[in-house]
C-alpha cells in the first residue's frame, strides 16, 4: 500500500567507494522513510556515511569513486535510481534542494547575492532579471536577512557565516522544495547562529510543510529539531524512531554513548570522550557488528556476526544484546 505521505523512501541502501579492487562500503544496508512536513534526523560520528547517504539520494556521487550498489531510493513515487541524468537535474533543481557545512564553498565569489539567487531563479522558471531579483529580495526576507535590498548587492565574502547559510537556504528554496537535505548546515557556526537557523529551519516547515532530513554529529541538535532519527555507524544503522521514544529510552549501546557525549553549550567539548576508539574506516571494517571494537558489551557472537535489525515500541534497533534485554523484559 502506497502512504501519499511519504516523500521519500530509501531501503536497503549500499554504496561503495573502488578503489583498483578494493571495495569500501560507506553505507551499507540502511532504510528510512521521510514523511511529508517532517524533520528527519541522521546522526553519527564524523565517518559514519551520512554525507555519502545524502550524496547517493541526490546522485551526486558521479565524481567520485563510489556507486550505490544496492538498494532503492524513492521520491515521490519516482525511482532515483532508474531515472536519467537530465530528470535528476530536474529532481534537484525543483523538488529536492541541498544544503552543505560550508555555504563559502557552495557560493560563487564573483556574483553578488542578488546576482546568484536570480540567477538559480531563471535556471527553474521562465522570468525576466527584473522579476527574478525582486523573488531573490522576497526570499532574503523568508530567510529573515535584514536589510534585504542592500544584501542583495553585496558579495558572500562581505557576510557573515551565518547569513551566507542563510543566503544558500534562500537559494534552495527557490524553486519551492519539497525536500531540504540540510548536512550539518549548523556546524560551522557559532552556537547562537546556530539556534538562529536551526529556527528557521523549524519555521519553514511550518510554513511550507517540507520535509528536511538534517544531517548532524550532534544529539543536542536532534532532540531540539527531530520528529524521527536515524542512528548511524560506519555505514550501518544502529537505531531509528522516534525521536522521542529513543531520546527517553535509547536502546542501542551506540545511541547511549552519543547521548552521553552532548556537548555543553557553554563549552566546546571534544567529541565522543564518551566512547573510546575512533570509527573504521570504510577499507578495514570489522567482521560481525561493526561497533564491537568500541563496545562494552560485545561478546564472542558480536564479533563474528553482524545484528539483524528487530523493533521494539515502535523504533528499530540492530544490537545482540539490545534483542536479548527485551527478550528477557517480556
Ligand atoms: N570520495 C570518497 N572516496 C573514498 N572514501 C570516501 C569518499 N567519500 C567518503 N568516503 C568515506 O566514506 C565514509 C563515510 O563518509 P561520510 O559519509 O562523508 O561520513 P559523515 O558524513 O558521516 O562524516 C568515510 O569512511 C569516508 O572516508
Ligand atoms: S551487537 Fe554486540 S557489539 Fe554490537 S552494539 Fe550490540 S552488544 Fe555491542
Ligand atoms: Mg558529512
């Protein structure tokens, strides 16, 4: 049966990187759904596959070395993975926008603002300059940029960081999205900007009912901004929900110590002093559960096999010893 809700659905996705015959398996057999007007949550360790998640359902992986190689991605009853380069063009540039870390990298320095948003606006719609410089001053004001007119005539590098992301989210609402794929659009900045735009973030859904997925290192920022989350490592799902049934009751050892490591917004705390170890890379991954190196509670079978994926309460979770706590708790 078909959920009209649904955006997005992506299942048993797996994408590699070759290099000569070495395989890395970045993502590795993950599934989510995005539902219409929903903020979804994707949260790991630096390394953990998010962004490579992203870049697959955007199929921006054609410069690099990786491929998805199984696994299906659909958007809006459409299957990314059989259409053409020329409708996933058209996919990006008017149902599904993307926002990185750096806006700097995104921006191009020798066009104003005005000159760069207008100029994404013509791309998607037929409108003459004129027309498309007013639309670049509207979107300024919905992303909240004082002084709109004036910012339109300014450069990115006479920005602040914080203005420039919100100059890229203007960009990407400019063909009306259904779809804002934001990766640590906060991380760069500072902690009240931070809050600024995560807000925004929040007020733009409202007003438009998109769906996001917002890619972050950081629980904090899930339990502010997420209805559901997807727990990753090393390219493996390790817990996905409810963002609410697992902040109270995280049931992976993974999930646990994230939320452990919390940073302080007071202090800017190295991250994950909570677990030791650093995560694997992609061309030297573990045999069985990918987190047994790192986990307290492995045991001889976590070292060999790899956790099937069970549901308890409504949220899903792949952990041995997770299984057996509910087993013996019924
Ligand atoms: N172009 C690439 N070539 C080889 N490995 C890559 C490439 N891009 C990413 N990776 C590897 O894939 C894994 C996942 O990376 P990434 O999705 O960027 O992690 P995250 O966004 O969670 O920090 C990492 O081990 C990273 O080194
Ligand atoms: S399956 Fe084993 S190693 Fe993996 S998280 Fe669970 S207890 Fe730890
Ligand atoms: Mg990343």
């Amino acid at each position: 049966m078909e959920d009209k809700n649904i955006v997005l659905e992506v299942e048993h996705l797996k994408t590699s990187f070759f290099y000569g015959k070495k395989e890395g398996k970045a993502v590795d057999d993950i599934s989510f759904k995005v539902k219409k007007g929903e903020i979804l949550g994707i949260v790991g360790e630096s390394g953990s596959g998010k962004s490579v998640t992203a870049m697959s359902v955007m199929k921006l992986l054609g410069n690099t070395k990786g491929r998805v190689v199984g696994g299906s991605i659909n958007f809006m009853g459409r299957d990314l993975l059989a259409v053409s380069d020329k409708e996933m063009r058209q996919i990006r540039g008017k149902h599904i926008a993307m926002v990185f870390q750096e806006p700097m990298t995104s921006l191009n320095p020798v066009l104003t603002v005005g000159e760069q948003i207008a100029e994404t606006i013509v791309v998607h719609e037929k409108v003459s300059k004129k027309e498309a410089l007013a639309r670049a001053k509207e979107l300024l004001d919905t992303v909240q940029i004082p002084l709109a007119e004036k910012r339109l005539g300014e450069y990115p590098h006479e920005l602040s960081g914080g203005m420039r992301q919100r100059v890229m989210i203007a960009m990407g609402l400019c063909c009306n999205p259904d779809l804002i794929i934001a990766d640590e659009p906060t991380t760069a900045l500072d902690v009240t900007i931070q809050m600024q735009i995560l807000e925004l973030f929040k007020k733009l859904r409202e007003q438009y009912e998109l769906s996001i997925i917002l890619i972050t290192h950081d629980m904090g920022v899930i339990a502010e901004m997420t209805d559901r989350v997807m727990v990753m490592y090393a390219g493996c799902m390790a817990e996905y929900g409810d963002t609410a049934t697992i902040l109270k009751n995280p049931r992976h050892p993974y999930t646990k110590a994230l939320m452990k490591a919390i940073p302080r917004l007071d202090e800017k705390q190295e991250y994950l002093d909570a677990i030791p170890g650093v995560i694997p890379s992609i061309f030297n991954l573990p045999e069985g559960c990918r987190f047994h190196p790192r986990c307290r509670l492995a045991t001889e079978r976590c070292r060999k096999e790899r956790p099937d994926a069970f549901t308890v309460d409504g949220r899903t979770v792949c952990c041995f010893k997770a299984f057996e706590e509910v087993k013996e708790s019924l």
